[in-house]
C-alpha cells in the first residue's frame, strides 16, 4: 500500500468522517490518484466513481458518466427518462467519486445534480449524495460541443462550459482542497518555471533559461517525444518501427463481454526486436510502472523488455476489467465485471501524445509543440512530465503563444 503524506491524510479524513462535498485539485505530481484510490479503500457506505471518458474510467475501475447514469446523446442538465433500475440504484447512493472533473461540461454536471435529486426524491443539492471530485482544470479542459444547436443552448444558459459554471455549484456546498507538495521534481527552481509556465506567468528571463536547456543536441539514443497531435507521433513511431529489420511479430488482444470499443492499447500490436515501448500500467510485481519505459528484447515464444541495462523482463498479456455498479437484493451497491480486454500492456513509444502522457513522469523527453499548442495547459502538462532541466529537449524554442490558459479557470482558482 501507498503511503499517503500528511496533506493527503488530513483530506482523506475530513472526506471519510463527513458528508461534505469536494473538490480536490493539485498541480501534475501532487497524488490526486493516489488520495482517490485510498479514499476508495475507506469510504463507508454505498460508493461508484466515474469519469468523463472510457479510458480515464478504466484507469480508476469505474464507469463513464454516461454510461452510470444513462444519459442519451445532448443537453443533459434537461430531465431525461430513469428505468426503474437506475433509479433504485441511485436512490441507494451515499457517495459518488468523479475523476477528471475538469474536462466534465457544465451541463453534465447540472445532469448529474437533476437525476440524483430526482432519484433520492430530495430537492437539495446531488440529492444529499455526498460528491467528491478530482481534477486540475490548469491541465484538462472540456471538449467543446460540436453543433450549433448545443453551441447556442451554453452560450444562452451558461458563462462557459467549465464545470464549475454548472447552476448547481453556486447553490452547493463544496469545500476546496489542494494537494500542493509535488512528488515529480525536486528542484524546486524546475518547480518555480513549471507554476510561471502553468499560470502564464513566464518572464523572458525563465522562458530563455527553458529554450537554453531545449535547444542542446539530442543524445542518441533520443529519448521519447511528446507531440501536440496525433499525426506526428503516428509518423515518429511508424518510421522507426519501419527501419528496425524484419517483419512485426503480431500481438492480438482478447476482448471479452460487454467492453466496447475503447480500449486502453491498440487491439492489434506489431512489435520487432529494438522496438521502444512503454508499460501502459503498473505491474503487480513492481517491476515497472506506467510510463516506463523499455527495448524489445524477444518476441519469440516470451515477449522480453529491456527496461534499464541489468533488467530484462518477460512481458504477459495484462487483463483490463470493465465495471458496472449493480444493485444486489440486500441494496448494496456492487462493483460488477461486465467486460474484458487481455492484451500485453505496451504501446510503440519512440514518442506519445502529449494527452496520452497523463500521469506519467520521464527522466528526459522532446516536446514537439508542433505549429503551436492548441488547448490549454497543453505546455505545461507535456513539461511537467519531466523530473528536471536537464531531461528537457524542444524541437523548437517555446514561444508566447504555447502558453495557454483559461482566463475563467484563472479567475475560479484565484477565488477559492
């Protein structure tokens, strides 16, 4: 078991001891995931989590939003049709973990409120059902909606599409806690550039001191990219992938029940000798964790990683378990396995998107911000994967315009 810090202890015991709702954020490296996976261990009562996508609910074994609550396709903060199923489930909910909440709309949100009030037959706020969110919005942001009739109905009803202009936060009761010791560098000049970069705060001095360190050459072997788009980085690893000799060997996953077709890693993946890969998740045994990084040393009979040079590893398919919460006779809510993917937890990774990059920290890497970076905080997420200067390389030497922020996540993280 992980052991939590002081900051991380004191929030889980005020979570664990009240009925209290929270917000809980912290700059990348703080251990937001690792405070939401113990407070899953302690939380008394009736408990589901979810998240925005099907990626980030696997990687915190719950549901999608969506797909918790039934939600169709549109507007949601507009009443939709329970089944008795859900309602009943609802009704017995006592806590629900969002993660990722930064890149839930507002509208979601207000959904999320409408259905559980109406389930728990309670007008105040989520039904009384105690809402405990996780996210950073200086890092993820909402996708944005993509027709015109949603486009019109947010820029009518609401001040933007961040979760904290949802109706329902100005009427609840949500406490405000940051988990600030950063647990990725420990430079605390690197951290300093890091808080200038994710505030947009970065003088000329700091952003000449970071071009200094990206323009130096790139050793060989290079260390991974990590590129704005996901054109370039298919370009980086299909023409490495091509110069290695020999024809891929193949990799098939097994996908088993109700899984869908998100999956965490490609269904179908092509490795040869001298391919550069990355573990996808943290190995039971400790041998690697997600984001190490490796060298394809067989794929023959036992597939074997290099991952540092005294340690060659043999590779087995990892199962990834699709959940659903169910309520059972006695109305508890339980955690079911509807669904399973089995495949070897890897992915080509001469280089990586920067959003795929989540949660993950790299000795040294190049960021490739392409013509520019095109979403918020998309600089400071790729630069904070880094443990310190000197693992820095650019492509190109950052310029004003690559540092993007929110002037609404700016002025709702000023006033709490």
């Amino acid at each position: 078991m992980v052991e939590l810090s002081d900051a991380q202890n004191k929030i889980l015991a005020e979570v664990v001891s009240t009925r209290e709702n929270f917000f809980i954020t912290g700059r990348a490296g703080t251990g937001k995931s690792t405070l939401l996976s113990a407070l899953l261990d302690r939380v008394i009562g009736n408990v589901a989590v979810v998240a925005p996508t099907g990626i980030a609910a696997l990687n915190v074994g719950g549901q999608t939003i969506h797909s918790f609550f039934r939600f169709p396709i549109g507007v949601h903060s507009r009443p939709h049709r329970l089944s008795d199923e859900t309602r009943d489930m609802l009704a017995r909910l006592d806590t629900l973990f969002i993660d990722e909440i930064s890149m839930v709309p507002a509208d979601l949100v207000d959904g999320i409120d409408n259905t559980l009030r109406r389930a728990k037959r309670r007008s105040i706020p989520f039904g009384g059902v105690q809402i405990v969110m996780f996210g950073d919005p200086y890092q993820l942001s909402p996708v944005p909606p993509s027709n015109e009739a949603e486009i019109a109905y947010y820029k009518t009803n609401y001040k933007s599409l961040w979760f904290f202009d949802a109706k329902v936060w100005q009427d609840a009761p949500i406490k405000t806690r940051e988990l600030t010791m950063i647990h990725r560098q420990n430079d605390s000049h690197f951290r300093e550039l890091l808080n200038a970069i994710r505030y947009r705060t970065l003088d000329a001095e700091g952003a000449a001191e970071i071009n200094a360190y990206g323009a130096r050459p790139v050793p060989e072997p290079a260390p991974i990219t990590l590129a704005t788009r996901n054109d370039i980085v298919d370009r980086i690893n299909n023409e490495k992938m091509a110069s290695l000799p020999g024809l891929p060997q193949t990799f098939s996953a097994e996908v088993e029940g109700e899984f869908g077709v998100v999956y965490p890693v490609d269904k179908v993946l092509g490795l040869k000798v001298g391919s550069r890969v990355m573990f996808v998740r943290n190995d039971p045994n400790g041998r690697w964790v997600n984001g190490t990084l490796g060298e394809v040393t067989q794929v023959k009979g036992i597939l074997k990683v290099q991952i540092d040079d005294d340690d060659e590893v043999s590779v087995e398919p990892a199962i990834w378990d699709k959940y659903k919460f169910e309520l059972d006779e006695e109305g508890r809510i339980n955690r079911e396995v509807v669904g399973q993917f089995k495949q070897v937890p890897l992915r080509p990774a001469w280089a990586v998107t920067i959003h795929k990059s989540q949660g993950q920290t790299h000795d040294s890497a190049v960021i490739n911000l392409g013509a520019g970076a095109f979403g918020a905080g998309q600089t400071y997420v790729a630069i904070s994967r880094l443990r310190s200067l000197e693992g820095l390389y650019l492509s190109r030497p950052l310029r004003p315009q690559d540092l993007i922020t929110d002037s609404r996540v700016s002025e709702f993280m000023n006033n709490f």
